[in-house]
C-alpha cells in the first residue's frame, strides 16, 4: 500500500508517519509538507518515508505526486487559533484552498481512499451534551471558519464526483513534538525555563483531550473502515477545564499557583467542546491512554528534549 501524507512533518501528520510505517510490508509513505514553523524535519527521523517539500495550494505538484498512492491522509492546515484571529487570510489559502486543490488532484487520479483530519472547532461551543456528527456547523472562529470550509468542499466532492473520501474530527490532541503555541506544550515548555503560564480568562473553558497515540489509530482505523463520504467523531479520553488542566500540569510538574498568570481571555472563545464518539466506536475503536498516564509521558518527553523545543518557543 503506497500512502501519501500531507502535512506529515508536523505533530499528528510525523506521529501517524511514525505509527504506520512498520506496518506497511516493503513500502514507504511519501510526506508532503511545505514545512512551516510549525513543522520540523526532525520529526520524522527513523521513519522509512521520502519527505517532499511542497504546498497542497500546488496544483502542478499534486497532479504529479498523487497518482499511484492508494491512500492520501491530509494533516495540512493552519491550525493556531491565536494566529487566525491575527489575520485569517493564510488559514483560507490552506485550509480551503489547499483541500480543494488536493481533493481535485485525488480525483484525477483515482485515490481509493481520502481521509480529511479535521476538528470539533467547526461545530462552535455547546452549552450541553455531545454533538454527533449530524450536528450543524457554527464555527466561531476564522482558523474554524476555515476548516469546516475545507470540510464542506470535502463533502461536495464525494456527493457531486463520488470522490472516496471520509472525515475525521477530533477534539485536543496532545504529546510529544507538538510546537509550543498549544496549551500542553507552552505551559510544560513556560515552566521548565522558569516563566509563568498565561491562562485565559476564568480558565472554565472545556475541552476534550486525546494522546496524539490514540488519534493516530483512529485514522488507522476509519482509512481501513470509514464509509466514503462519512464524518467520524474521535472523542477525547478526558473533559478538563483549562483550569482543571493547569492543576494537572502543575502536580505533575511539582509547581505552585504562584506560577500561573491570568491574561485576558480570546476573543469570541468558545465555552465547551463535547464530541459524540459512538459512531466510531461501533467500528471497534477504544482510546488506550490514560489522561494521566500520557500526560506524564509527554512532560518527560519535553524534558528530555529541551534541543527540540527551545528555539521554538517564545522569548517574552
């Protein structure tokens, strides 16, 4: 099986890179990634893969690299919220541009198989309850706006050409490598150089959280069994509070209260994030990490590789 993963030098794209190649029987996965700041290389050291440098906005490119592949996973996005609220107009180019460029090169040249990683941020904020994968899209913020722009593009390719794609959408993913803007890294990356933890607002905003482990098989698992113009919800393990999460990493860390700083909140911040997962639960999918368990595993990661970390992140 030939698969091509784009946005594969970054976070989730290098640990699925990572993941699934001992798996596949004499092939390499080819990565493109157009290696942004939020991308490394490094990432993917050990990894039996060709990594092409190259932007999924480049038709040409695409019409080139996709033929011949039997799977295209596509982990390429603008994804920092703080960034989009900065200016929007990058998160458009590859978060709804960039799909629809890659959708149409998958097209053309007969992909099997498409997955789409997605996020729960294209729902906006529930007050209660869960949303199933029915639910309607209100996203509340330009980076969200964008990536259920890329989601809908994705949806009218398999209704109108039958193009074999499915969607993912997963709440907070985190764990090792993940570039410290995101809240796990930057209050684990703040605290090991002595800097405190800047928390928005009241800290009450709930998100779910899934080891980056665990998203990775469920991927896996809707590439192998994921019905073609389907969206899979993968539900996080855990639903903290920022507030909840700060205490966690401040145990875990041996830290005190005294380190956290509060900032003003994001602007139009959503409240609550709540996933329904039993739809790919009943294709046989459970998480295998404990919260606990991996957010322990991620704190030791960034300790021990301060090299990966510390001219990424920021100096004020």
């Amino acid at each position: 099986m030939r698969i091509l993963v784009t946005g594969g030098a970054g976070f989730i794209g290098s640990h699925f890179a990572r993941t699934t190649a001992p798996h596949l029987a004499g092939e390499r996965i080819t990565v493109l990634d157009r290696l942004t700041y939020a991308a490394d290389p490094a990432n993917l050291d050990g990894v039996a893969c060709d990594l092409v440098e190259g932007d999924i906005c480049d038709a040409g490119l695409l019409g080139k690299l996709v033929p011949g592949h039997d799977l295209v996973v596509n982990f390429a996005a603008e994804s920092h919220v703080d960034r989009s609220i900065d200016g929007a107009a990058e998160f458009v180019r590859t978060n709804v541009l960039g799909v629809q460029t890659l959708m149409r090169a998958c097209l053309d040249a007969g992909v099997p198989k498409v997955v789409h990683v997605s996020t729960d941020e294209v729902y906006g904020s529930i007050e209660s309850g869960s949303w199933r994968e029915d639910a309607p899209l209100r996203p509340r913020s330009p980076y969200a706006a964008a990536k259920a722009g890329g989601d809908l593009i994705a949806l009218a390719d398999a209704t109108t050409h039958g193009l074999p794609v499915v969607i993912t959408r997963c709440g907070n993913t985190y764990g090792p490598r993940q570039y410290p803007e995101k809240i796990i890294p930057l209050f684990v990356t703040n605290l090991l150089t002595g800097r405190r933890l800047p928390l928005y607002g009241d800290g009450g905003n709930v998100r779910e959280w899934i080891h980056v482990d665990d998203h990775c098989r469920a991927i896996r698992l809707v590439a192998e069994r994921g019905v073609p113009g389907e969206v899979y919800h993968v539900a996080g393990s855990t639903r903290l509070t920022n507030m909840e999460l700060t205490g966690r990493l401040l145990d875990v860390m041996g830290a005190g209260w005294d380190m956290v700083e509060r900032v003003a909140d994001r602007k139009g911040h959503d409240r609550r994030y709540s996933l329904d997962g039993a739809k790919l639960r009943a294709l046989g999918y459970r998480p295998r990490v404990g919260f606990d368990e991996g957010l322990a595993e991620t704190v030791r990661w960034y300790t021990d590789n301060p090299s990966w970390w510390k001219d990424k992140t920021p100096t004020a």
